[in-house]
C-alpha cells in the first residue's frame, strides 16, 4: 500500500471516530499526532475488535484504559460509570469499534478500500498488549476525548 | 405504547430507550432475532415498532424481517432498521423486504427520536 493510500485511510478513520463520538458519546474528540512513533505496543485495559476483509484482511482495534472506557460508556448511556457492569463496559467498547468500521467503511465506499466487517469481540485485561508472531504492516492512531486516551489501530495480517 | 428494540448490544439498547422513553413510549428489548420473535408470539405484547439491528448472532435483522413479513399476526408492524450497514444495495433489500424507514449507527439521540416520529407520530 502507497503512503497516500495510507494517508487516506487514516483520514477517514480519525473522520469515523470524530463522528462517533460526538453522536454517540456527545463529546469531540482530537488527534493527537504529538508522540510521533505509531509502531509502539499500546497497553491498555478494554480493546474492542473487528476483522475487516478488503483487498488485504486486517484487524481494527480501539484500546482504551479501564477509567477512560467507565467515562466513554457512561456519557454513551447517560449512566453514573458505577452503575455500568463489566459486561456493559466491554460491550460499550466493542460497538464504539464497530460503529468506527461502519462509519469508515461508508466514507470508503467505492474505494480500493472498501471492505467487509465481522462481528466485533472485546479483549480484556489489565495493561494488556497486542503481539504479532511476524512483522506486519500497521499503524496507530491517538486520540483524546476531552481527559481520555485512546488509541486506534489497524494492523494487516 | 410499545416499541421493540432488537440488537444484540445492551448499550445500543440502553442508547435506544433514552430516546424511546423522551417519546413516552415504553421499550422493551431483544437480543436477537428468536428472542425477537418469542416477545412478538406472545399476544399480550402490542407492539407499535420494531427497531432492528441487522449484524446480530443466531437470526439476523434480514432474516428477522423477513420472517415477521410472513407471519399474519404481526406483519403489519413498521420496522426501522437501525444498524452500521450502510451500503446502499443493502438499504433496498431492507426496504424491499418490507422495512419503512432505515438509521444508519452512529446515530444521535434526536435523529433517533426524529425517526421513530417519522415511522408512528408522537407518544402517548
């Protein structure tokens, strides 16, 4: 894939998280391009999963802390984040990830990277990390929704 | 009156009865298209609209559609679709297998609210 095309895939996924969060959460969200290294395992606590199959298939993941995912999914419900259950927490940010896919994949559409997805899964874990048995094509993208972290990635298998 | 949300997220329903109970209508919920099915079987249950996901484990929403459509009892009650596909080939077989109105996820809370007026007037 050319740097272009890559350029061009972020735009519409930062695009897609923009427009799910200030629907669905109610709060804007920022890029923030200021640690530069896209490469570096990001830890977190709850990562929402959705394979996507293109021309390539891939793996489109957001990661977030345990407290940021308690913020995210309250604000999504209008909850108190003590009243959320665990279960609701990582549902919460496994349909924040499918929305991003659905939302990317209608700003992709009639592109070379218009794809398929599947059901979304959560993965979670205490400062869990992603670990690949080979190189592969990936990049990562941070975001912050007014105190939260999170981070965005798509990697290619 | 009752609306009927079928999706197999409990946040996207969570989600969805804010907006119902802003209407003053009552939700009741789903988690799949069989679970769907049970509620609508069960005579005491009027339901007014049926708000439905399309990607769900077990049935899906289409499979879902087109069953309620051939059974005489309850075809006659509007569904909305409300879910990520948003590809326009899928948009008409929604609409062809007999959705009335169709929300694309993400979705804000007025646009939902704005829809469901759209499909059956103003609460109660």
């Amino acid at each position: 894939m050319k740097i272009s095309e890559y350029d061009f895939l972020q735009k519409c996924l930062a695009q897609a998280v923009f427009d799910v969060f200030e629907m669905m959460v109610g709060i804007a969200t920022c890029q923030d391009d200021t640690d530069g290294d896209n490469s570096q395992l990001r830890r977190g606590d709850i990562t929402g999963v959705m394979m996507i199959e293109g021309e390539r298939k891939a793996m489109l993941y957001l990661t977030l802390s345990q407290k940021n995912a308690e913020m995210i999914v309250s604000f999504m419900t209008g909850n108190d984040p003590h009243e959320l259950a665990e279960e609701e927490l990582h549902d919460g940010v496994a349909e924040l990830v499918n929305m991003i896919a659905g939302r990317a994949k209608a700003l992709l559409a009639g592109t070379s990277d218009h794809y398929m997805i599947t059901p979304p899964f959560t993965i979670v874990g205490s400062q869990h990390y992603i670990v690949y048995k080979k190189e592969v094509s990936k990049f990562i993208m941070k975001f912050t929704a007014g105190d939260a972290e999170l981070y965005l990635g798509i990697t290619y298998l | 009156m009752k609306i009927l949300s079928v999706d197999d997220s409990v946040i996207i329903r969570k989600i969805i009865r804010n907006g119902v109970e802003l209407l003053d209508y009552e939700l009741v919920e789903a988690g799949d298209g069989l679970e769907a099915l049970d509620i609508l079987e069960q005579s005491s249950v009027d339901i007014s609209l049926i708000l439905l996901d399309w990607n769900m484990p077990g049935m899906d929403g289409f499979m879902f559609l087109q069953k309620v459509k051939e059974i005489a009892t309850i075809k006659h009650i509007p569904v909305m679709m409300v879910t990520t596909e948003s590809e326009g080939a899928n948009i008409i077989k929604a609409i062809q297998a007999g959705a009335i109105n169709y929300m694309v996820k993400p979705f804000s809370i007025e646009e939902l609210m704005k829809k469901i007026v759209e499909c059956i007037g103003e609460g109660v």
